[in-house]
C-alpha cells in the first residue's frame, strides 16, 4: 500500500475515470472577495468541472504540457493551444500544478483523477498531494488504478488546487485531468487567467524635463518569482531579468533592433544604416546579435549581476552624432560604489526625431505555453527615478501612466514612495491610466558628484586617424589615443567595404538559419585585420600590405584594454595608387 495525500480535501490515487468532455463554457466575470476585484470564472459543463493540462498553472521546470492541439476558440485569449497531459518530470523535488475555484456557498463534490498515456502503477516511494488552505485527509490504495470515490469539502469564495508530486523521481507520470463532479459542482466556477502574464507597458515622467537626455532608474523585484523588465528605449531594450527572491537574476540585455526576421534577404538596410554597438566596459564581453522575433547586435558573454543584488541601478544618456543617436548604457556596481559602461552604440534616428531617451518599460514573463504556466501568480516591479536635461539638470521622476482598463494589470505607489507596476495573478480591477507622487528621496550615491561623473567615461579614448604613405599596394594609418589605459592592444580592421563594427564571429543559437545570417554575412563584415598590437598614448602606426592598385579601402580601429574594449568612433578611407 501507499499513501496518497490529497489536503484541502485530499484523496488517494491513481483514480481512473471514464473519459469526460475538457470542454468549459465561455468565461464570465463575478466580483471578488476585496472591493473592486473582479475574476474571469468558467462553470460546470454536463455536471462535470474539468481541471486539465490546458487550464491550469505550473511550476516552470517541474512539469510540463504534452500533447499540443489547437486551442479552443474560448480560450484563445487565455491560451492558443489545448494539451492532453500534465506531464511530471523526473529528477525534480515537489512539483506542483495548479487550479483555482471560486464557491458560491459551501458543500461538497466527487473528484477523480485521470492518468495520462501508459500510466500502469505509481511507483514504490511516489507521493502525490492534493491541497488547498483547509487541511488534509489521507486515503491509501495498493496502485492497481482501481476507482475510487471521494468526497471534498468546498468552502465559499476563492481557493486553489495544488496537485504535487513530493520528493526527487526518477520517472516521469502524465497526468490527463481533474474532473469534480456531484450535486454541488453547478455551484463552482474555475477562475482564469492568460497562460502568463501580459506585458504590462508604463511611461514615466518629471515635471519640467520634457525633453530628457540621460536617466537614472533603479528597480527592484517586489515578488517571490521570475519576471523580465526592461526599459524601453529608441534603440530596443535595456534591462535586468529578476529571479525569484526579488533579485537580479545576472544577466543584462541591451539589444539594439536592425531588422524583423520577415523582412527577407532583399530588404536588408544597408550596412550604414545598421545599428552597431561601439563600446563596453568589460573586456571579455562580446559584441554579439540575437535571432528570435528581429535580429541586431547586443552584449553577450558578460553576467554584471552574476552576484544577485536586491536591486539594478542603470543609467541612460544620448547624444546627437551626424546621422546616428550614440547610446551610451551604465550600470552601477554596488560593491565597487562606481559606474560601469555596459554598452554604447549607434542608431539611425526616425526623420526629424530629436536626441532625447525615452523612459518608458514593461514587465513581462516570457515562455511558450508548453512550458511557461504562471500566470497565476503576480509580478510587482518597483521604481524610482531621475530625468537629465540638455543642460544637466536633475528632475525627480514624480509620474508613471499606463494604459487606462479593466486587466489583471495595476500601478501604484509602494509604502516607501517607489513606483509599482503589477502584472499577473487571478485578480481583475480597472486600472487607473497615471499615478504621481511628490515624495523627494534623498540624493543616493550613484548620484553624487564623484559617481555621477564616470556616466561620461569610456574605456579609452579613440582620436581622428591620419593616412601616411600611401603606394599601389602599401598604405600607414595613424591613430591618436588618450588614457590607452593597461595592457592596451589595439587591431586595425579594413577592406574594400566598410564593415562599420562588425567583424566574422559565430553566430549565436538564436541567429542561426535565420536573417542574422544574411544581415552579417561575410560581405558585410570587414574583411581584414593587421596584427594586434601594444597600444600606447599618443600616436599609433599601423601599416597595411598586400592591397590592390587603385582601390578605395576603408578601415576603423578596434582597441581592447583591462577596462573594456572601444571602436574609434567612425570609419575612415583612403584610395591606392
């Protein structure tokens, strides 16, 4: 015999049923427990309420959906696809799938539980439990997947279903559904929310900075799971993903978009009109793309947070360069107590669009359905924040806004006056379109005077390049360089088309037999590279053999030291003999 717990009411399994309809009316909304929430809930369907692979939640990791179809036209705002199991995978401790209901009054209903394909018998050691809020009730069974009854207690108003798996398995179980059935069951409904949570966006503002040209902004998880939050900018993104135990999770993106993945190879911008990255502070870091919905260039091989702060302290400033916007992205290193470049590059502007940063954000989960299923649960980014103007003055952030609505969205102020954005869970509310706050916090001290100044440095410091002696096939470039810095190195990149900052490198997972592949392909990266070379302040010499007579070349000089690695800041040329 083995023991199988089912608490809030619990039962014993494998209960086998004879197979039911999965399918569940149109949703309907009904009032919650607290004033202003509202639920989107589901009824009964022929006395049965089925709790399936398709409308419940789960720990990401631990379980997953199989058995993908095309989802119902009922649920295609919730979630694009049906599944026929919950599938419980080996090797992982307590993993635990989920359903919430909603009561209209107390009673009682029959639950039975289908297994999925092939299930036989649990095996010795297993231990399932199902659990709400009101204790447990233990039944046992000798796992010959007999049938069984059992009667559940069920209590007015919201509660949730956890069905788990205890301890560390070695086998994989699927599990097909749920179903409650009995007398009491008109009287349920199964609440729903989206597969995850949908992206919340907000804009932020201060008084009297219309036209920023630097931020500051730190942010801080207020919730116990995983969420992806962002700033948004002219550029593409730049932000931290937080973990669970509201900490930065060590990664940091700042992807700048060239181009969607539907565009085709003829539609290509030319290569001056790409967004390229210039700069890092880290001279391991790589100047890398990505693939998935677009393809760009971003920062790779570098984790800033790998430590897991409580929160992530960045910074934002832009400059008019010719034809291009320069970015230039910070992060503040708590532990140092000083500023470091995370990534600077270029990006052709819309027409007419002046140099300011956008603040804005969203916050979101990302994750097919198959494997991403916490919709359920809240996520809560907390802000607070500062505006630059052109001339350097400083304006406290004292608005978020959002888009006004009924959502299982929300924005608001925290006890301690940071800026909230919610997004996730079973509670539906209308959702006000701005919030303010005249709250001044104390100057922090990534913004005093000794930090505030390193937003305005770079590894090295590149000087406008001289051509020497040029022959048919022989040419000397020379380059001036401040603060070389230690352990300077520095290569001269050139060939007959200008490569801009981009040379041969692998392709990342996500850029592989996608338009990454034509944005960067061979004839559009530079071609040839001198030897690399000590650099020192003052001027460099570089000497270049082996061209061809009467040919126009271009050429830009990469320089890498313990502080980072830098591009002079635009390509230059000169023509053979």
């Amino acid at each position: 015999m083995r023991s199988i717990l089912l608490g809030w009411f619990s039962v014993c399994l494998p209960l086998v049923g004879e197979k039911l309809s999965d399918h569940i009316p149109l949703s309907s909304q009904i009032g919650g427990e607290e004033e202003g929430v509202f639920h989107q809930a589901q009824g009964a369907n022929d006395g049965v309420l089925v709790l399936n692979a398709t409308n419940g939640f789960f720990d990401k990791g631990k379980i997953r959906a199989v058995g993908q179809k095309t989802g119902q036209e009922h649920d295609k705002n919730l979630i694009k696809a049906s599944f026929d199991d919950l599938q419980f995978l080996p090797g992982k401790n307590d993993a635990t799938a989920r359903w919430y209901l909603w009561a209209e009054k107390a009673g009682e209903v029959k639950v039975s539980i289908r297994w999925g394909e092939g299930f036989k018998s649990l095996v010795d050691g297993d231990t399932w439990i199902l659990s709400g809020k009101d204790g447990k009730v233990s039944h046992e069974f000798d796992g010959r997947g007999q049938p069984l009854e059992i009667t559940l207690p069920v209590r007015v108003g919201k509660q949730t279903i956890e069905f788990r798996r205890d301890g560390d398995h070695k086998t994989t179980t699927s599990v097909k559904s749920l179903t409650l059935s009995g007398d009491h069951v008109e009287h349920l409904k199964l609440l729903r929310a989206r597969w995850r949570p949908a992206a919340i966006h907000t804009r932020y503002g201060a008084t009297g900075c219309e036209e920023p040209v630097m931020w500051v902004f730190e942010s801080r998880s207020a919730c116990e799971v995983s969420s992806y939050s962002p700033m948004t900018t002219g550029f593409g993104y730049f932000g931290a993903t937080f973990g669970a135990g509201r900490r930065a999770a060590g990664e940091v993106n700042f992807s700048m978009w060239a181009v969607s993945q539907k565009a085709g190879k003829d539609n290509l911008p030319p290569l001056a009109d790409m967004p390229h990255l210039l700069a890092t502070g880290n001279p391991e870091a790589e100047f890398s793309g990505f693939g998935h919905e677009g393809a760009g260039v971003k920062i790779r091989n570098w984790t800033p947070y790998a430590h897991q702060p409580g929160s992530v302290i960045q910074a934002l400033r832009v400059e008019n360069n010719g034809i291009y916007h320069t970015y230039y992205g910070y992060l503040f290193d708590e532990r140092e107590k000083r500023w470091v470049l995370y990534a600077m590059g270029n990006k052709i502007p819309k027409k007419n669009a002046p140099a300011k940063v956008r603040a804005t954000s969203f916050c979101e989960v990302p994750g097919p359905p198959q494997v991403e299923r916490t919709g359920d649960l809240e996520r809560v980014i907390e802000r607070r924040g500062w505006l630059f103007d052109g001339e350097g003055k400083m304006f406290p952030v004292d608005q978020m806004a959002t888009k006004a609505r009924y959502q299982n969205h929300g924005i608001s102020m925290s006890d301690d006056h940071w800026f909230q954005m919610k997004t996730g869970g079973l509670d539906f509310r209308e959702v006000p379109g701005k919030v303010t706050s005249d709250f001044k916090h104390p100057l922090p001290e990534y913004l005093k005077p000794e930090a505030f100044k390193q937003l305005y440095e770079l590894p090295t410091n590149i000087g406008k390049s001289e051509v020497g002696q040029v022959t048919g096939n022989s040419a000397t470039i020379t380059y001036p360089v401040k603060k070389a810095g230690t352990r300077a190195t520095g290569v001269l990149w050139f060939g007959a088309v200008d490569g801009i900052t981009f040379v041969p490198r692998k392709f990342h997972g996500t850029e592989r037999g996608r338009m990454s592949e034509d944005l960067f392909s061979k004839d559009r990266v530079w071609s040839f590279q001198t030897p690399e070379k000590e650099m020192k302040n003052g001027k460099n010499l570089f000497s270049l053999g082996g061209l061809k007579p009467g040919t126009k070349y271009f050429y830009r000089l990469f320089v890498k030291n313990e502080r980072g690695k830098c591009w002079a800041s635009e390509s230059d040329s000169f023509t053979t003999n």
